[in-house]
C-alpha cells in the first residue's frame, strides 16, 4: 500500500479517516486504540477475534496506532495482513485515546460498534454480551466495571467524572462500550476538539443501558492513563458539557461582596462601641479575608483561562488527528 497523509476535518466521517464502504446490516465492529501495547496484542487479538467469532454474524476489528514507540504498529500491521477482516489506522503521532476512538468510529462499517481498550481489562470475552443486548432495540449498552482493579487515584477520578457527567449511567470511565450505527453517525458529526465520546454518545441516543462486566488487573505493561491525563479530561469533561463552573463564580463573588459589606458594617459598629482599640484586630480580619478572596479570584481565572483556551482552540479548526498510513486495505 502506498503511504499517504491524510488529516481529519472535525466532522467525523471526513477525509481524516477512511470513509465506510457501506454499513453491514447485521455486522459488528471492534474499535481498539492502541498506544505501546506490544505485549498484549496477540492475545488480546485471539480473544477479540474469538468473540467475534461466537457472535456468528460479519465482523472486522478496526485497531487505531495513536503513535505508539514500540513494535505495536509492528505487529498490528502482521495482523491486518492476514486477515481481510482486520485494519490499522496508522497516526503519523500520538493524539490521545478519545482522538484514536474517533477515527476508530468513523472507519468502522458495522450495525453495532464495539469500543474496548487495548491492555485486556476489559475482557473481550464480554463482547458478545454486549452484542445481545443492543439486539434488545439499545442505542448504547454501557458497562459497569465489577470489582474494578485499578489503584485509588483512578477510581477516585473516575467518581469524579461520572459526577460531572450525570445523565444516569453510573460508570463512565469503563471503554467496553457498544453503539448503534447512528449514533456512532451523529457522534462523527461532531466538531470541537475536546469531547468525552460516551457523553456524547448518551446525548444522542434514545434507549441506553447499563451491564455489569468482569475487570482484570493490568498483566502487562504500564497505563497511559496517568495523572495529566485524568486531569485533562475532567477540564474537557467540565468545559465541554457544563457551565456550572461559570455560575458558581457568579454566585461565590455575589456572596463574597454581601459578605464583606456586613463585615464592613460590623467591624464599624464595633469601632463605634469599642473604641479604636477592638480595631487594629478587625484590621488582621481583613487581611485573611482579603487573602482567601484573592485565592478565590486566581481560581476563577484559571477556570475562565480553561474555558478560553479550548475556545480559542475550537476557532482554529485544526484537525483532530492525521492519519499516516492505512493497513489492511487498499490505498483509493
């Protein structure tokens, strides 16, 4: 195949991504990013392909490289060249998860698409479940993660984001996910840059659901989900789909001028009472006061810089990703 760059336009199903040849009406897709996973590419290949397999309906698998720096690509690349079924999206570098998700979704031909993560947690043996249950007339199955193996800080962040999100499901974080063709459709209309493709999902769909599912401890390599990253996504996850932040800044500096006016008042009267003795104390009062405001205000503006930042980088209409090279399928 020759090599060929292309970038995605924010419209999903756009010139950054293959377009599909036609959705299958029965098919299922398996969407996988994949960023340094070379140890668990095989198996997780076998199961995910044995899974499909138990479905007995058409499937292909759709892996998305976001940049990997290991022999993944390597190996991704072997597998789609045995198999008709199986194509690798190639990023010229990495993007991030949700980026590799979406150009995973807008390749993808299949009635239901699948989304699980590449480092076996989720186990694929799962798939079929989700499967039957979009078969019930489900827009979007979500999952819930059933003694969730990961350490405190992400489980703790997770709690965080489904807080943020509401909108009825209980477990957001979880990838194995399963979506109805039009909604992956309307979700690959979507034009910002920041998103939370599960938001987005729930945003379009009529009938979702939720199903508990087995989580296994990480074997092999390390998570690319750090700290940062969490902490991005609470950022896109807050300046995306609220503006809750805005009106607590509101109502927290109505009440703080309430609240330093009857002070003001209050430290007077006493002067008045008390003589100009009580007063130098009302002076170190205001000093601490005057401090946790100004706090306050630096807290505000690094919300209202957040919420500027993903603004002025929606206007620059840059791509989401560029794809570098497809594998397992003809060049146009």
């Amino acid at each position: 195949m020759e090599m060929r760059t292309t970038s995605s336009p924010r419209p999903g199903g756009s010139p950054g991504a293959p377009a599909p040849s036609g959705s299958d009406a029965r098919g299922v897709s398996a969407v996988i990013p994949v960023f340094n996973e070379e140890p668990n590419l095989r198996e997780l290949h076998a199961r995910v392909t044995k899974a499909l397999e138990s479905t007995a309906r058409p499937w292909e698998i759709v892996y998305v490289d976001d940049g990997s720096r290991d022999r993944s690509l390597e190996i991704l690349a072997e597998l789609a060249g045995g198999d008709a079924r199986v194509r690798v999206i190639e990023f010229n570098r990495n993007y991030g998860q949700h980026a590799a998700v979406f150009a995973g979704l807008a390749a993808s031909r299949g009635e239901i698409v699948v989304t699980l993560d590449a480092d076996l947690q989720n186990p694929p043996e799962e798939i079929p479940r989700l499967v039957a249950k979009m078969d019930e007339g489900f827009d979007v199955v979500g999952t819930i993660r059933k003694k969730r193996r990961d350490p405190l800080f992400r489980r703790l962040a997770s709690r965080a984001v489904n807080r943020i999100t509401g909108g009825g499901m209980s477990d957001y974080g979880c990838m194995l996910r399963a979506y109805s063709r039009n909604v992956v459709d309307q979700i690959g209309q979507c034009r910002e840059l920041s998103s939370f493709i599960p938001v987005l999902a729930n945003m379009y769909a009529k009938k979702v659901v939720e199903i508990e599912v087995d989580h296994a401890e990480r074997a092999r390599g390390n998570s690319k989900y750090g700290l940062r990253q969490l902490v991005n996504l609470q950022f896109d996850l807050v300046t995306g789909f609220s503006v809750l932040p805005l009106k607590v800044m509101t109502w927290f500096g109505a009440i703080v001028a309430l609240s330093s006016f009857a002070l003001g008042a209050y430290i007077l009267f006493e002067r008045l009472v008390r003589g100009p003795e009580w007063a130098q104390w009302g002076v170190f009062t205001l000093f601490a006061i005057l401090f946790l405001i100004v706090g306050f205000l630096f807290i505000a503006l690094g919300i209202l810089g957040e919420y500027i930042g993903r603004i002025y980088g929606e206007v620059r209409q840059r791509p989401r990703y560029v794809i570098r090279k497809i594998h397992g399928e003809k060049a146009p």
